[in-house]
C-alpha cells in the first residue's frame, strides 16, 4: 500500500481537513441541514476540539481543527452528522437526494441503506503561522472563489466574519 499525504501526523496539532458529501451532492442549501454540521461541531467543541477557520459550502466543508483525538473527533462529527442529515431528508421527503446517496453508496458498506460522507477528510498538518494564515485564507476565500460573494465575512456559513470582528455563527480560536 502507498503512503499517503494525508494522515493526521500528530492529532493535538492543528490540521486543516475537508470533508465532502458523497458524489458531491449539494446538502447544504438550506439552513437547516448546516444546522445540523454547526450543532455538531459546537458539541465537540464543548469536549475539547478546537476550531480555528471553517467554511461550509453546498456540497463540502473545510475546517482548521485541533483535539487531543483527531481521528475520534472526526469519526464522531462524519457520523452523527450523517445520521441526523439523513433523518432531516427523509422527514423531509427529499428523496432525490436520499436515492443518489443510497446509488453512489460504496459496496463494502453494506450495513446501511446510505453513505452521506465520502470517505477520509484529507488530514494536512499545520506546521507553522505561514501555513495556519493560507488555510485560514484559502476557507475564508473559498466561497468569493466560487463568485458567491463578493467579501469573504459576507458568506454566512464561515468564521470569516468572527475574524473581520463581527458576530459569527459559532465561537472560533483565533489565538494561533
């Protein structure tokens, strides 16, 4: 087996890890499944992760994050947002949705109707303040990237705002 990039090389540094629904199907396009990813990540912060930059977009999400359990922390957000994402699209008879995550579900996952994440989070270590200020940038950038806004702090679902000095949807570490 190869060796790969992406590992979590020690889970009590920072890491810069993207997350992506499976087959890029957009979920979050209302605010009601982002909801359910920002509970999550509130709940985990109250147990130790630390978040330092975060953009969620209709499809995936990157995060600066930090815990003394990376890969259990992880493990914990992938599957309890999952779960509950998947019970908002069927209380909500979002089948479209529900029929290509079930379609594009890996084979080997056969204890379940769906797959809602792709698998891995593409782990990068942050190995000083030069890399921490490009990933912070690069999440904060990513949706005025894209031609969603025009201002980075203008894009609701992302700490761009909490570091412009406004009020942001969740409390973020900004000492790094």
């Amino acid at each position: 087996m190869g060796r790969s990039r992406y590992k979590i090389v020690d889970p009590k540094l920072p890491h810069f890890v993207t997350c992506t629904v499976l087959h890029w199907i957009p979920v979050f396009t209302r605010p009601a499944t982002v909801d359910i990813v920002l509970e999550s990540l509130r709940f985990l912060m109250q147990d130790g992760l630390k978040v330092y930059a975060f953009v969620i977009l209709e499809n995936h999400l990157h995060l600066v994050v930090q815990s003394e359990d990376m890969e259990r922390d992880i493990s914990r957000f992938k599957s309890y947002t999952a779960k509950h994402l998947i019970r908002y699209l069927s209380e909500n008879n979002v089948t479209q949705i529900l029929e290509q995550l079930a379609f594009y579900k890996k084979a080997h996952k056969g204890d379940r109707a769906y797959q809602f994440w792709q698998e891995g989070c593409h782990p990068e270590w942050i190995q000083n303040e030069q890399i921490m200020r490009q990933k912070v940038e690069y999440i904060h950038n990513n949706p005025v990237q894209r031609g969603y806004v025009d201002l980075p702090e203008h894009w609701r679902y992302s700490s761009a705002r909490n570091y412009a000095g406004q009020a942001g949807l969740i409390e973020v570490c900004k000492a790094w």
